[in-house]
C-alpha cells in the first residue's frame, strides 16, 4: 500500500481515531488508472468509496440521447457516497481526465463510519447534499435543453415545407412571367381582337372549378390533360404538357377552346392559349405562396404564444390557448396515425398561471402519450370544471402504465425508457411545475390500452365563475 498521508489529511478522514484509522488501512484496496480508463459507468452497481488522491476524473451522463460533459473532480476527493448511501446505481460516468490514483474503501466500511463516526458521516452528508444540488440543477437544465432541441427540430420540420413552397413558387414565378410577357407582346403586334382579349381576361379572372376527391380523379386528370396537349400539339403551340396542366385545372377542354381558337389566326390562337395558361398559372402560384407564408406566420405566432414572449410571467390565460400553440409546435409528431380528439369546454373562466412553464407541462404530457402509442392511435384532450379547479386530461390509447410503477411516475430520474432515451425529469418537472408552482394537483390513472394523466389548477387568485373572489392563496 502506499503512503496514505494524503488520505488522512483529508476533512473527510481527519477526524477518526487512530483505531478507525488503522480498520480504514485495512480495508482498502488501490487504483490506478490511466488517462481516459474508466472509474465507473452509468448505471452500474457502486460496491466501494472511491477516495482520489492524484489526478482528475470528468463525470459525463446521457441526456437524450447526448453525452452531457458534468464536471471535473479534483484531487483530493471523495467519489460515489451518494450512491452508496441510497443504494442506487451510479449516477455519471466517470472517465480519469489524468493518470489517476485512488484507493476504494469496501461498502461494509464506509457504512461502519457514517454510523460510528460523527466527523465523517457529517461531512459526508454535507457533501452529498452539495452534489445532489448541483446533479439536480444539471439535469433539469440538461431536460430543458433537450426539449428545447426537441422543439427547435420540430419547428425546423414544420418551417421547411411552407418555406421550399414559397421558394418554388417564387422560382416559377419567374418562368410564367417571362411566358406571359412574351405572350402579351405578341397579342399586341398580332391585332388581338378586342372582344377576344375580353374573353380571354374573363376566362382568366373566373374562379377554378372544385379539386375532384373521387377515387379515379387523378386519372381522369391525367387523360384531360393528354387530350389537351395533343389539340395544342396539333395547333403548333410549343411545349403543349406545359400549358395543358394549368388549362385543365382551370376547367378548360379542346371542346370548350376551339370556338375562340378558329376566329383567330395560327399566331393569335397560340398566343392567346399561352397568354391564358401563364395568367392562371400566376394565380395558381400567387396562392401557392400566399399559403405557405400563412403557414410560416402561424407557426411563428404559435411558437410566440407558447413562450409567452413579450409577456409577463404571470397572467390569466385561456387555458386551451397553450394546449392548441403545444399542438401545432408539436403537429410533427401528430401526422402519421396520431388522431387528436378535443373535447374542451369553452366555458371555462381564465386561470392565473406562468403561461410558458404550463406549456412544457402539455408538452411533457403530449409527448410521452405520442411515445406510448408508437406513433399510431387516439391522443385525447378534455378540459372540464370541479369545484374551485379547472381540470385537464390528457390520455393515450397506449400499452397502459402498469400499477406498481404509477406511483413512482413522478419521482425525478425514475423513467421506463431505454438508457439514454429519457432522463427521468419529464414528468418531475411537470409534477414541479403544477404543484410547487400553482399549487395545482397532477395524477395518473392507467388501465390496458388507456393512460390519462389529470393536471388540476386552482383559480387562484383570480375569480370564481360566479364572479366571486377565490382566495385560495398566492401561487408558489
């Protein structure tokens, strides 16, 4: 053994008498580790104290699929006492930043200290309290992030469909407008008759006939427009499976042109069907774009809804506001096999709530039933008064929470998902949020094929819905 000088300098270890000196030499045993070697991994069994004597060791933990670097622990120091105590696996990894050494004290010891020895069970405790502060705080920023990126890939996903519409119908805007400036040139030149310029110009204003949703309404289509494009391939217009699309969704036929077309020369007549096709093709992207900057400003809006920019922290809200701007950020995650079934009572007085911190509630709640049902079945959404509360269920039509695990649902790092995949702080921060927040009530009820969660919130400080005062307290 080497010289443990430096261990029995240490707080931790100053205090024993020489007689639990010599037991603690007794039952220790040496590590040596080099740079990079691993001391222990997350999620393993923690069987000694570790004590570090030279070097450094960096503790990292999985967040959401990430390695999340925690800290560097610093000679001298004591490692893994808060696991030893709660009889719980490790709760970092922790990787020797340097060539290490450190000596491992045996559980059966170090249980013998904290409970003989003052001095070292008090520091003991201090320091667990400190670490469990700053675990505490890492995790919940490191969920908080992580939602945040969950979010911020959502609002990406949403952001790129309307946003490539915009831009390809800006890109062919500029084909149709050289299309239709040539067309206008030579209708000029040509002499257009006034009267067929008219009726040209009326053809082009009248609104496009109803998209067919009938089962064979894309072949049908399909064969409108061949038929259409071999009567303007016959009449020598150039690109004619260009031109024929837009025409017939228009409405427009051979039978229904070939009038206007024989009361005009070859170089009218295809001037005039171009002229035609490139005015309603405009419109068609006009309104391509107008939709798709639509959708941008709605997402826009939702996301500052849901933040509460702008806004103060604490305000009487519309509670299904949040649950509706939670949806739409969220709608990714909605569109394959997810059915979202509303049933909200509008009738409901505004509740005092920290509007941003009740939306990660819904999103946390939203979230987990959407991973319940693997992506397929009913997300169900019902809001209802009880009492002096205002009441609202989310549940799912998953697989069910089996009975022993309810009740430790909402205990922070308790989760049922892969290493890796949650973190445990989901729902603790929910159950934070609505209860040590808004003095409010969450629980879950759970059956095969059937989960709900219920988030009760007081009026608070606000009115009841017979107008009178509820004092029920400030919010926490």
């Amino acid at each position: 053994m080497s010289d443990l000088s430096t261990l029995f300098e240490m707080p931790l270890f100053a205090g024993l008498s020489e007689e639990c000196k010599r037991r603690v030499s007794a039952n220790l045993s040496e590590r040596r580790l080099k740079q990079g070697e691993v001391l222990m991994r997350e999620g393993q069994c923690v069987t000694h104290q570790f004590i570090l004597l030279e070097g450094e060791l960096v503790t990292e933990r999985v967040v959401s699929g990430r390695q999340m670097f925690s800290e560097t622990r610093t000679a001298p120091t004591s490692i893994a006492e808060a696991s030893l105590l709660a009889g719980v696996p490790a709760p970092w990894t922790y990787t020797a930043a340097t060539d290490c050494h450190l000596v491992a004290l045996s559980e059966e010891m170090f249980h013998t200290l904290v409970r003989e020895c003052e001095s070292f069970s008090r520091i003991i405790y201090r320091s667990m309290y400190a670490r469990v502060n700053v675990y505490d705080t890492f995790m919940l920023t490191g969920e908080k992030l992580a939602a945040l990126g969950r979010l911020s890939a959502g609002l990406a996903h949403e952001l790129n469909n309307p946003a490539a519409a915009v831009a390809r119908a800006a890109d062919s805007l500029r084909e149709s407008l050289d299309t239709l400036r040539e067309a206008t040139r030579v209708l000029v030149m040509s002499a257009m008759p006034p009267a067929v310029m008219n009726t040209l110009n009326d053809w082009a204003s009248r609104a496009a006939p109803a998209a067919d949703t009938a089962p064979q309404a894309a072949l049908r289509q399909s064969e409108a427009e061949s038929l259409l494009a071999d009567w303007l391939a016959e009449r020598g217009i150039e690109k004619p499976w260009l031109l024929a699309p837009q025409l017939v969704a228009a409405g427009f036929a051979p039978e229904g042109l070939a009038p206007l077309a024989e009361r005009l020369t070859s170089e009218q007549s295809c001037a005039g069907i171009r002229w035609l096709a490139a005015t309603l093709e405009l419109r068609s992207l006009a309104e391509q774009a107008w939709l798709g900057a639509g959708r941008i400003s709605e997402i826009v809006k939702a996301m500052k809804d849901y933040s509460y920019m702008d806004q103060a922290p604490l305000q009487e809200v519309d509670i299904h506001d949040g649950i509706e701007d939670t949806l739409t950020i969220m709608s990714y995650k909605l569109k394959h096999g997810i059915i979202v079934k509303r049933d909200y009572d509008r009738a409901l007085p505004h509740v005092p709530v920290y509007g941003s911190e009740l939306n990660q509630v819904w999103t946390n709640l939203i979230d987990n039933a959407i991973d319940a049902m693997e992506g397929s079945g009913e997300l169900s959404i019902r809001s209802y008064q009880e009492g002096d509360y205002v009441v609202v269920e989310i549940g799912d039509t998953g697989t069910g929470i089996p009975a022993e695990i309810l009740p430790l649902l909402f205990e922070p790092f308790y989760t049922t998902k892969p290493l890796g995949k949650g973190t445990g702080l989901g729902l603790h921060m929910a159950y934070r949020t609505v209860v040590h927040r808004h003095n409010g009530t969450i629980n879950a009820v759970s059956h095969a094929g059937e989960t709900k969660f219920q988030v009760r919130l007081p009026f608070g400080v606000g009115r009841k819905p017979d107008g009178s005062i509820l004092s029920s307290g400030p919010i926490a």
